[in-house]
C-alpha cells in the first residue's frame, strides 16, 4: 500500500507538470492565432486605403497634398507607415519620365496616360509578426522573418486634369489667337516664371505687340521661352467684365 501511495504521489507532480505545459502550449497557440488575425485584419485595410487613394487620383488626374496627408493619417492609426512613390509620367506612348520625389509629384496635374505607384510599409512588425520570431525556429537574427504589412498599388491616369494641355497646344492658340486684339496669351516656362505675354499691344496687358511664337532667340531652345511639344501646362482663363476672355495663362507643371 505505502509503495502505491508513493506512486501516486510522484504521478500527481509529473500531472500538474503537463498540464501547464499544456496550457502554456494553448495559450502561445491562441495568442499565434488571435494575433495573426489581427494582422490580416490590418493589412486588408492598408491595402483597402490604398486602394481608394490609387482610385480617387487616377480618377481626378492630380494627386493632392491633402490626399497624401489623409493617407497618411489613415495608415498611421495601424502602425508607423513610411509612404514611397512613383510617377512615370508619358512624355509620349511608350516614353516615360520617372519621378520618385514627392515634390514633383503632388499637387501636379497629371494626364491620361500617366502611372502614379503608391508603396506602404510598415517599419515595425506587429505583433503576430514578433511572436513568429520569437519562437525557437527563428530566434536567430539569420532565421528572422520579415512579415511587415506591405501594400504596392499602381494606376493608370484615366482622365486628364482639369485644363492641362500639351505644349503644341500652347503654341497652337499663340497662334490661332495672334488675330484676336482682345485677347492676350501669357505663357510661364520652368525657366521664366514671371512668363511672356503673346498678342497685341492694343491690350492693357501687352506693352509690345508679339504675335508669333519661335521667332526670337529666348524661343529657341534652350531658350527661357522655348516650349517643349511635350511640356504640361496648366491654362487658366481670365474673364473681362462682360464675360469675354481676356487672358489665358499657360504655367508650365
């Protein structure tokens, strides 16, 4: 009998053992789980974020700084995002300039055709992501997994921006309104932002009259008010009193 109690008393220390072993293996099994959900959680809505933002600005032509800060607000509540973008603009079918530096690229018209990229990236890994690496299998920083959320989203411009013309549609209406006295035509390049105004001198704006593009050497390039073919102007339209044109402005984006 006394050898049977001391059996029992050794087999009950060895059951509390593995069953909080046990626990313990449940509990690390379900902290796994409900942390990865959460993680899948997450990375649906950055993707989904940015895909509205990717939508709203191949819809609208332009990609706003106020689209860019609500963007950012919106990823930061999941983490601490750093946003990276791309801007292959067409310059003509199949030729593109890449633009990587957000100052080129917000608040820029854009033109059907164009490519705009957005990248997020989380730069910390959540918390399902530093459970996986802490497990025994990747406790080594060579065995480290990098499971931080990623989303990559690319458009293409589907509608040009508001009054964004090319720059053989500025030389155009130079000409085309070379005979109108009423209306004058102001055209600002990268290289001269104060502009030049084309039209005659009967117009309030205009001291001499300048009715022809390309016939002076700053029209040449590369000239302060050479206007490349494929240049992004902006127009804007100024209105006398009666509602006529008065003075269309061109300023090169």
């Amino acid at each position: 009998m006394n050898n049977l109690a001391n059996i029992g008393d050794d087999v009950m220390p060895g059951k509390m053992i593995f069953t909080i072993i046990g626990l313990l293996i449940a509990t690390i099994i379900l902290l796994h789980v409900y942390s990865f959900f959460i993680h899948i959680s997450i990375k649906n809505d950055i993707n989904q974020i940015n895909f509205y933002t990717i939508y709203d600005i191949s819809d609208s032509g332009i990609f706003k700084s106020s689209t860019y800060d609500g963007l950012k607000e919106k990823i930061n509540k999941h983490g601490d995002y750093k946003i990276a973008l791309r801007l292959d603009k067409q310059v003509k079918p199949g030729i593109y300039d890449t633009y990587f530096n957000k100052a080129e690229i917000l608040d820029k018209y854009l033109r059907k055709g164009d490519k705009i990229t957005i990248y997020l990236e989380d730069k910390k890994l959540t918390w399902f992501g530093r459970l996986v690496n802490l497990s025994f299998l990747s406790k080594s920083p060579k065995n480290a997994i990098d499971n931080r959320i990623r989303s990559v989203k690319s458009a293409v411009i589907t509608k040009n921006a508001k009054d964004i013309v090319k720059g053989y549609d500025v030389i155009a209406d130079i000409s085309n309104k070379r005979s109108n006295s009423s209306i004058a035509i102001l055209v600002s390049t990268k290289m001269n932002s104060n502009g030049k105004y084309y039209g005659d001198s009967s117009h309030k704006e205009i001291i001499t009259t300048n009715l022809k593009y390309g016939d002076s050497l700053d029209e040449e390039y590369p000239g302060i008010n050479y206007i490349f073919d494929n240049g992004d102007f902006m127009r804007k339209i100024e209105y006398d009193s009666n509602g006529l044109i008065e003075l269309v402005k061109y300023i090169q984006q």
